[in-house]
C-alpha cells in the first residue's frame, strides 16, 4: 500500500480502499486544521524529514499528495539512502527522539523472542494490571493510598512491608528527617559542579555517598542506607539548584515534612495545598512495577552489587528519554506553542511514530489510575496567571486520541506531575530529579527483593551476525 494512502486511512479514521487519488482532502468530514497539522506531522515521520510549514494547505487531493510525496522520495533518495534516514530532531521537542530502527527482514532473520512483557521473577512490592487499569502498593490499590497517606507512610509501606502506625510513622518520619544533611565532601562536589545537569550530578552524588561512608565520612551513618538514599535526594538536587542560580542555600528543616521540605530547601512558597500537591506526586510515582529502572536495580543487586551501585544503575536508566526523561520535553514545548490543538497534533503523530516501531505491548490499556487524581489536583490549583497553558495543552493532547482506534497513552503520570511542578513555579530540569525522590523507595524494595528471593539475573541474546569469517593476513 502507497505510504500516504495508509497514513490518510490513520489520520482520517477510514478504509483504504475508500482512498482514491480523486479523493479531495478538505471533502472529508473529519478534516480540520488539527488534522492537517497531524498529516504533515505523518509525512514528515514517512520520509525522514521536515516540510515546509503550512504545506498540506497548498494540496487540494489524495493524488496531488501521492505526486508529492513520491517526488520527494526521489529527491531524498538520490542524497543518501532511506534506511540511513533519522528521525527529525524538530520532533525531541515534545517527544523522545525515538532510535533509528530498520527493520530485519523475517526471511533473513527470524524473529526475537518479545521480551517486553515476558515474566522474570515473582514480587511483593507493587501490581501492575494494565488491561484494568489498576495499580496496587503491597495489596492496596492506590486510590486506597493517594490523598490518605503520606508519602513517609507509602514509603514505610513498600521498603518495610506494611503501612506503619502513627507511633512508627512518627518514628521513621523522625529517621528521614534526621538524614538529609550531605556528607560535606559530597556538598562541596555539588556546588562545584553546579553547571552540569541535574541527571548526572544527581547520579554522580550517589556514587560519591558511597565514597563518604567509605571513608567514614557520613555522619548520619547510624541510620538505614536505604533511609538515607531516600532523604537526601531533594538535599542533592536543591543544593545544586541553588548553586547554579546564585541562590543562598537553604538547609533541610527536620521538623517538616518529606514534602514541605523540598519546597522548603526549594525556596518555593509551602502552604497547605502545594504541600498536599508535592505529596501527592511523590506518592503516585513511588513505584510501578519491573520497568527498564527497577529492572537495571534488580539485574546489580542479583551481582552482588551494594545499594549504592544499584540506585546509582536505576537512575542512569531511569533518566534516559524514553523513561523517566521526556516528561520535562513536553512541558517545555507546551510552553513555548500557542495552540494547543498543533502541539496535541504534533505528540499524536510522534505517539503513533512509536507506535509503529512499538514491539511489546502499550504500557496501560485503559487509563493509568495515577493520571485521573494528578489531573484533577493539578486544575483545581490556582497557579500564577499564564502558568495554566500547560494544562490546556496537556488536555488537548489527552482529546486528540481516537478512541475507535483502541487506548493510546500520550500523556503518562510524569507528564501531570511536571505539570504540577510547573504550576508550583520549579524549572524543567528539576521534574526528573523530582520523579527520581519519588521512585526510590521503589527501586530500594526491588533491590531488597531481588537479593532475597530471586538471585542472579542473567539473560540471553541470539546470535544474528556473520560466522565462519577468516583472517586473512596482509604483507608484512
């Protein structure tokens, strides 16, 4: 089938066979400006390149588009071949720019096993039900959670096995709050290396936590490592904040809460709802199952990897642009595009882009349960004027799914959370830290798990490459 006779059946909802090359564009009853702007977002996937901006406006039928298209194919042919062809970079700025991938043919190589939803191992720790939609902690669904119990609790609650009561929480929140102070050597590095981004110093600093408890360095080494992990994420990430911007640095105040203590060290306003705000993040994203982060813990911890090794391999996964890592990018373009309907077009087409390169399964077949409470927390806060266009765009992208073309999930629960730490005025180089002080406790679970019950890790890959090469000497 012609390329833009498929991508005209996708983006118009219709047979194929109902597509001719007399078919006028504008004579189709969904046709509108989002959908032009979608179709050009096709195109330019299909042949590896940027078009002219307002271009689909300048072609009146499925015919003129088919001559388009195969002239330009030509052109582009002629300069380099398709298969070296990258995805247009334009596009990193509302999605994850996706690898070049060329596919295998089936009669040459035949196919990999699917990996992406293949069962490794048994957990405790959280359940994932994709097709329900349902996520539970340890057996409670996590409606039974978010906006009931703090995030020290849900934290409690996956690293020690059960929801604490209010003597423990007191207790273990007192242990958090004790821990947040950096091993000086470990702050000294922050400040010096300010300018570098967060993802690395973040990950950097861990290591570095390492080094300080091995020269005997770390005061608080009286309390649990994984509580000290926990705790001094934001104390990492706000000492670098404030160095790189000039701000004085504000210490970590025990006597508040794991929330309002990063708006504290944040320097950012800390009543009630932004604390409620922060909470809630923090608890929706402390854990989702054996993703690619959680997996990389789990493979170090089975090699005897210590705890530092392990969140140190999780975070380097888990800020990498197809994880953890995009969520800033959209937050970013949303910003920067006044219509909401081209950017909702534009993620669409990326969405549908990695769709068609996608070899397992989409992560959730109805509606992640954590989107719906962000959603709604992040509306009924009133934000400094102007700061609510994210959310607009956010919502057009989330009305632009075809529903008779099955559940797409465009917007994931990082996506609302930047929003929100939008909203409560923190900068886009501090959503995926943020995300990464939620996940740790999950990740700590996982490593825990992992060295109890399940052992070493060790996959396999088939072999596809050449065999029986020779070395043949040259002269000497």
């Amino acid at each position: 089938m012609h390329p833009v006779i498929s991508t005209l059946s996708r983006v118009f909802d219709m047979p194929s066979e109902h597509i001719g090359d007399e078919l006028r564009l504008r004579a189709v009853a969904s046709w509108d400006n989002l959908t032009a702007v979608e179709l050009q977002v096709h195109l330019e996937h299909e042949l590896g390149t940027t078009l002219d901006n307002g271009l689909i406006e300048h072609i009146e039928s499925v015919g003129q588009l088919r001559a388009f298209y195969d002239e330009r194919l030509a052109e582009l042919s002629t300069t380099d071949d398709l298969a070296e062809i990258d995805i247009p970079e334009d596009a990193s700025a509302v999605a994850p720019a996706l690898p070049r991938m060329q596919r295998p043919d089936p009669e040459q190589s035949p196919a990999a096993p699917d990996v992406a939803d293949m069962i490794v191992g048994e957990t405790g720790i959280s359940e994932v039900d994709p097709d329900r939609g349902r996520l539970a902690y340890r057996g409670y669904p996590i409606e039974e959670l978010a906006g009931r119990v703090t995030f020290e609790g849900v934290v409690h609650l996956l690293i020690r096995g059960w929801l604490p009561d209010p003597d423990e929480l007191r207790a273990f929140r007192a242990r958090l709050a004790a821990a947040r102070e950096l091993p000086a050597m470990v702050a000294t590095n922050l400040v010096l290396n300010a300018g570098c981004s967060t993802s690395s110093v973040l990950r950097t600093a861990v290591s570095a936590l390492a080094v300080a408890a091995e020269a005997d360095a770390d005061p608080a080494a009286h309390i649990g490592l994984g509580e000290r992990l926990i705790a001094r994420i934001p104390t990492i990430f706000a000492i670098q904040q404030a160095a790189r911007t000039g701000r004085r640095m504000i210490s970590p105040d025990p006597e508040l809460s794991h929330a309002e203590n990063i708006l504290h060290m944040l320097d950012l306003p800390r009543d009630p709802e932004r604390v409620r705000l922060v909470d809630l993040c923090l608890v929706l994203q402390a854990e989702h199952g054996c993703n690619a982060s959680a997996f990389a813990a789990r493979v170090a911890a089975g090699t005897g990897a210590d705890t530092f090794a392990a969140i140190t391999v999780a975070l380097a996964t888990f800020t990498g642009p197809l994880h953890g890592g995009s969520a800033n990018q959209v937050v970013d373009q949303a910003q920067e595009t006044e219509n909401p309907d081209a950017a909702a077009a534009y993620l669409r087409g990326r969405a549908d882009q990695a769709a068609a390169v996608r070899t397992g399964p989409v992560p959730y077949a109805m509606e992640d349960p954590r989107v719906g409470p962000l959603r709604e927390a992040a509306r009924g806060f009133r934000a400094s004027p102007g700061r609510d266009h994210v959310l607009k765009v956010l919502d057009a992208v989330r009305t632009a799914a075809h529903p008779s073309k099955g559940p797409r999930p465009y917007l994931t629960v990082d996506c609302y959370a930047a929003a929100i730490y939008h909203l409560l005025g923190m900068p886009s180089d501090l959503f995926v830290p943020m995300f990464a002080a939620a996940r740790v406790p999950g990740w700590l679970a996982h490593v825990e798990e992992q060295r109890a019950q399940q052992g070493r890790i060790h996959p396999r890959l088939r072999y596809v490459g050449p065999r029986n090469l020779r070395h043949l000497p040259g002269p000497a």
